[in-house]
C-alpha cells in the first residue's frame, strides 16, 4: 500500500481484494500518513526559526541568532539567503520536500553566514560540525544538475 501527490491529485494505491469498508479504513489511514510526513517536511516558518536555534544550539554553539527565518518563494537559483545586517534568513520553498536532514543543512548554512559572510576556511570549518554536510552537498548538487540540465542551463557556480 502506498499513497504519493501526483500534482493536485492523492494517489492511494491498497490491494484490488479489499472490500469497501477496507478501502475507506486504509485510504483515510494512507492519506493521514502522507499528509502527517508531508507536514514534517513543510514546517512553518516559526518552526524553521524553532529549528534554526536547535541548530545553532548543536552545531554553532550557540553564536548564530537569526531575527527570522522564512520560506521564500523569491529564490530562483539559491536555495537559501540571509541578509546580516538585519539577521534574516529566507530558504528556498524549492527546499520544501526534501530530507530533513537537507534542510538542516540548508539552515546551517545560512546560519554560518550570520557568523562568516564568505565561503571561506572560517565558514566551512564551522560546517563541519554536521555530519551531513558532505551528503546533503551532494543531494542538492544532484536536484540542481537535473534542473538545470532540464533546463538546459549550467549549474550555479555558488554553494547557495
């Protein structure tokens, strides 16, 4: 039994044997499945800021304090951003999905950059501290290059 979006539309697919009563039990529990993952991988910006202190916390000891954190649908080619001067960070809604563990990435990241404004030896050593750092570089190289390749663009030279 699986149930996935295809576009607007809930696809749940359970075995042809069931009988009604079964059906509307297990479509009404796989569409409560989907719908509870999907919310975890779609969190609210107040839970992206919740998430973005616990990272802090953890990986920066604490230093980076973003003012906000919000989805942000204006992130044609990054996929995140933060502005120092007032301590904002908007993430891509392209992120909205993916791994959670690639999202945390994604906050990190930005959240390094509340603390190192480049992408130097400084900023990546403060990165190092998540262990899946390498992996979810990897991850979102790979959706860019089959966006871009889509597209027929080259990939993006910056890390963002």
């Amino acid at each position: 039994m699986s149930a996935y979006r295809d576009g607007d539309r809930t696809v749940v697919a359970i075995p042809a044997r069931f009988s009604r009563a079964q059906e509307r039990e297990w479509v009404a529990k796989m569409v409560a499945r989907l719908e509870d993952k999907e919310r975890r991988r779609r969190p609210s910006d107040s839970q992206l800021m919740e998430r973005a202190r616990e990272l802090s916390a953890k990986y920066l000891d604490g230093k980076a304090h973003p003012t906000s954190v919000s989805w942000s649908p204006h992130q044609g080619r990054r996929w995140g951003s933060c502005t120092l001067v007032d301590g904002s960070i908007r993430i891509s809604t392209r992120v909205q999905g993916m791994p959670e563990w690639v999202l945390d990435y994604v906050l990190l990241h930005e959240l390094a950059h509340l603390l190192h404004a480049g992408h130097g030896p400084d900023f990546w050593r403060l990165l190092e501290a998540y262990p899946r750092t390498e992996r979810a570089r990897g991850f979102l190289e790979g959706v860019a290059f089959v966006r871009d390749d889509a597209a027929g663009n080259p990939p993006p030279a910056d890390d963002d």
